[in-house]
C-alpha cells in the first residue's frame, strides 16, 4: 500500500516538473496590435502590440525572445525590434514575468514601408530556451495586410522650382543733380550749371526725351541749412525753388524738352542735416546727434548746437554748405519690349533679348518644348545664370527624365549652390530617395522659392505630420494636397481640391475612388477606378490588393472591374 501511494506522489510531482518546465503555444487572443489592420504613417508602419504572458505559462527557467516579423511579397520579410522576457529564476536583464500570475507586455515598433508591402501579414516569431534547451514554439499572425494610402504622396508628382525672370515692362530710374548756393543766397552762380554732375543730368534728361520708350518728368527740392532763424530759411528756401524752377523750364525750353517741373522747398533741411552727420567723421558728431533726439523745436536745437561751439565752427565748414542747394532729380520711365515684340524676337533675332525678357519668353507660352529651347539657349548664352540650368531641371523633372534633371541641377549648383529654388529640387531628389532629414535641410535654405509650399507639404506627409501638410498646401491643387486632407479625414475639401486639378492623372482619380470609399459612394469608387484604369492599367491590380476597397471584394461589378 506504502509502495503505491509512493509511486503515486512520484507521478504527480513528475506531472507538475513536466508541465513547469514546457512552454504551450500561444494564440492570436493573447496578442493585440494596434492599428489593425497595419498603417502607413508617411512611409513608414509603426506598430503597437499589447501582449499576455498566461498564468503559470512562463517557466521560471525560460528566457522568450519575441521578434515582429513582416511578411510580404511572397517570401520577403522585414524585422522590427525583438524584446526578450525571462522566467524568475532566470539571471540577466530581461523583463521578468512572474510564472503565478503571468504578465502583460508593450511592443512598439516601426517597418519601413516598402511598395510591394501592400499584400502582408505582421507574425511573431518566439525563440525560447528553458535553461539551455531550445523550446519550438509556433509563429503567430497578429495583424494582415496593411492600408497604404499615405505612402501615395509622391515627388515625382510634385512640381519642382521655376526660378523666375527679373522681368519689368516699366523700369524706373532717377537721375539726380544737386545746385548748391552760397549762405543766404538764392541766385544761381554759372560754376553750378556748368559742372560735370549737371551737363550728365542735362545729357540724360534729353536721352529719355528723345528716346520714344522713355518718358521723364523733373522735380525741385529746394533747401535751406538749419541756422539762420525758421522765417529767414523759410523765405530763403522759397527763393532757391523759384530760381532753380526758372532755371530749368528756361533750358528745358532751349533743347526743346517738353517735360513737367514739379517743385517744392523746406525751410530748415533737419533730416538732411541728420543723414550727413551720421555718415560723416567729425569728432563728438555723437554729441550733435543726442541733441537732435533730445530737441524737437528747431530754434532749442539750433540754440544748444550752437552752444557746443568748439563742434559747431566744423559743421559750418563742413555740413550746412551742403545743405545750402536745389536737388534737382529726373524720374525717367523706360518701357519695355511687349509680350508680343519679344516673342517675335525669340523667333526672329534672340540675341536682341535679354536675359530677364528671354526667361520672360518662356513663360509667354504653354507648348513645354519651347519653354525647353528657350531654357538651352540662355545655358548656352548666359551660362553662368544658375536660372537657365534649373529651370531646363523642371522641364527635364516634369517628364520623368530624372537623369537628365540630375544633371542640369548640379550644373544650377555648381553655378548658384545656395539658390532658393536650387534647395528645393534638390530637396525633392532627396525625398523621392525616401531621404527626408537632406530634404529638411535643403527646405530651411529655400526660403521664397516658387512651390517652396508644395514641398513642405510633400515634407510633412512623408514624416507623418498630416495637419502641418494640409497647413503647409494651403490653396495647392494637387494630388498630395487631396492626400494630406485624406489623412486628416477631412474628405469634403480632399474631393474638392481633386476635381479642381487642372491636368488630372491615375492617381488623381484612383485618389477619388478612395474618397468614394471612405465616404460609401460605390458609385464614385467605380467611375472613377475606371478612369485611373483607363490611364494607368497598374492601378487595377493595387486597387484589388488595397485595403481601401477591402468591403467591395464580395461585389461582383467591382472585381469584374479590376479584372
């Protein structure tokens, strides 16, 4: 009887070592990943998963090495970063899990998101010992399949940089002359008029009368230093207009310029009196200068500067003589070629264009294999304008030929390296290489390019920052901008902005049929399906495998349309 009852304690002890000591499979209800299905976020899946250890399933001596597996494309995996757990008995720096009690655990992780991911399954693979004897344990599936529609954004869609021609129709010049007077005078002496600075003011005057694209009109400023009194300066001033005015109009009439004299005078020349203190080197000119802020009267300005006479007797030599004068400035107005006249120039004679009308020639027309030609001839003719180089980029980009681009963009660099517009196409080179800190980068040096938005929202979808994309378009009418308001579910606006984009393409309407989708019109999620079929036969065989039409796949008019 002892024996028995020996052999049966024996049993049941053995029972209960064999069951410590093996660890049971675990199943998909111990898991939970979140989101489920996966998710891109810019392009890039990141993944929560919760996990349970059960009660009295993790033997003390066991150490669990978990290890996110993604499966795709057949037979293609990708690794997110493994955790490893131990029993109580084990010595190391694992995460204990009580065998009593069991345990939870948190995984976050992140897979880089790859285009032939679309089709996958997120598994867990356990590599488990129990002291240092291997356990085989089965993998176990906790998500499938993955919805990409983030990764959609798209540089090569994205329009790159035009640098823009310096281009004006009216350019405004102004010629200036100065007739200076002696203190308390107001007649014109003959050593003012014959000066070299007067005969080139006269000269240019009568260029732009004569040439029929200038026109000129004059003005008079005259002046009065600020010494002498408010009333004298004021009367003084007054004179000077009056004698330079009668001056002009006298030889305006004798070279037969018809052109209008505006004049007008100031008393006392303060700010004038300013700008040449400040630009000038006498000593305690700091002094002077104090006063004129401490002193808004004129006649306590003059007072004090008079007081401090050791300064005052050099700005009598020096500064109030030149404020003694007449300015005399000449406002000319050249009118450039018309559109029309430089377009026949482009075809007849373009050597007669400028740099800025020939840049200007290129936006005068929509056919691009102009715009093209223009773009070669000015690197061949101005080659070290860094414009000619990086508008031939987008032309090159804007069909596809990225090599070619390469090229010409680097020739752009090598001319201009910090070039606003420079930074951004190459900042969308480093995008479509999935290289987005080089994009940052190039984007904080970009500041006023054309389409610098259309790159930062293209920037902020790729990181995942999808509120800062949609702030970052603004009124953008693209495919990317509809993206950045898909992921912010804001599906009005995204169906809006996609029907508004002039030149639609595949993604533009495969762009729609997601819209449709999400918001449960199968009738825009066929019309539309078809037309980015229509365009782009690959967009069929993705739509069958995204998640994004998941709930149609039973529908037969929707599989007979991708097939």
């Amino acid at each position: 009887m002892k024996k028995k009852l020996f052999y049966a304690i024996i049993a049941v002890v053995a029972l209960f070592v064999t069951a410590c000591s093996s660890l049971k499979p675990l199943s998909q209800s111990n898991f939970n990943a979140t989101p489920s299905p996966l998710e891109t976020v810019g392009n890039s899946v990141p993944v929560i998963v919760n996990g349970t250890f059960p009660e009295k399933w993790f033997n003390k001596n066991a150490t669990v090495r978990i290890t996110p597996v993604l499966k795709y494309a057949g037979s293609k995996e990708s690794y997110g970063s493994a955790q490893t757990y131990q029993g109580e008995n084990v010595s190391g720096n694992a995460i204990e899990i009580p065998y009593t009690r069991g345990g939870n655990f948190n995984m976050n992780f992140n897979f880089p998101y790859q285009s032939d991911m679309l089709t996958s399954e997120l598994l867990l693979r356990f590599d488990a010992k129990i002291k240092n004897k291997s356990v085989k344990l089965p993998e176990v599936k906790v998500a499938d399949g993955i919805i990409t529609t983030s990764a959609l954004a798209s540089a090569q869609t994205t329009a790159p940089s035009v640098a823009d021609d310096g281009f004006q129709r009216i350019i405004k010049q102004t010629q200036d002359a100065n007739i200076h007077f002696v203190i308390q005078q107001a007649n014109i002496r003959s050593t003012e008029t014959g000066s070299r600075n007067m005969r080139s003011w006269q000269q240019r005057v009568q260029d732009a009368f004569n040439d029929p694209r200038q026109n000129v009109d004059i003005e008079v400023s005259a002046y009065a230093s600020p010494d002498g009194g408010l009333s004298l300066n004021e009367k003084l001033a007054a004179e000077r207009e009056k004698s330079t005015t009668q001056y002009l109009k006298s030889e305006l009439e004798k070279r037969k310029i018809d052109a209008d004299v505006n004049a007008r005078y100031t008393a006392q020349d303060w700010e004038g009196f300013r700008q040449l203190l400040e630009a000038s080197n006498l000593q305690d000119k700091e002094l002077v200068l104090r006063v004129l802020s401490m002193y808004p009267d004129a006649e306590t300005r003059e007072r004090e500067i008079k007081n401090i006479s050791f300064v005052y007797n050099d700005l009598a030599s020096t500064i109030l003589p030149q404020l003694r004068r007449s300015r005399i400035t000449a406002n000319i107005e050249i009118i450039g070629k018309s559109d029309e006249e430089i377009m026949e120039f482009w075809r007849t004679d373009p050597k007669k264009l400028s740099i800025e009308e020939l840049l200007y020639a290129s936006t005068l027309t929509d056919n691009e294999t102009d715009k093209e030609k223009i773009y070669q001839y000015v690197t061949v003719n101005f080659p070290q304008d860094y414009r000619g180089w990086n508008n031939m980029t987008t032309t090159y980009y804007q069909r596809g030929e990225y090599n070619n681009a390469k090229q010409a963009l680097d020739r752009a660099a090598l001319v201009s390296p910090n070039a606003p517009e420079v930074n951004v196409n190459k900042a969308l080179f480093s995008m479509m290489n999935g290289n987005t800190q080089t994009a940052k980068e190039l984007l904080g040096r970009a500041s006023s390019a054309n389409n610098l938005n259309a790159a930062m929202g293209l920037l902020y979808l790729m990181e995942g920052d999808y509120n800062q994309a949609v702030d970052a378009f603004g009124d953008t009418k693209s495919n990317n901008a509809a993206l950045a308001q898909i992921m912010t579910r804001n599906y009005n606006a995204a169906d809006l902005t996609l029907k508004a984009i002039q030149n639609p393409d595949a993604l533009t309407y495969y762009l729609m049929a997601i819209v449709g989708s999400r918001t449960n019109n199968f009738n825009s999620v066929m019309t539309n399906l078809r037309s980015a079929i229509t365009m782009n036969k690959a967009m069929g065989t993705r739509a069958l495998n995204d998640l994004e039409f998941a709930k149609y796949r039973t529908n037969q008019d929707f599989m007979a349309l991708l097939r």
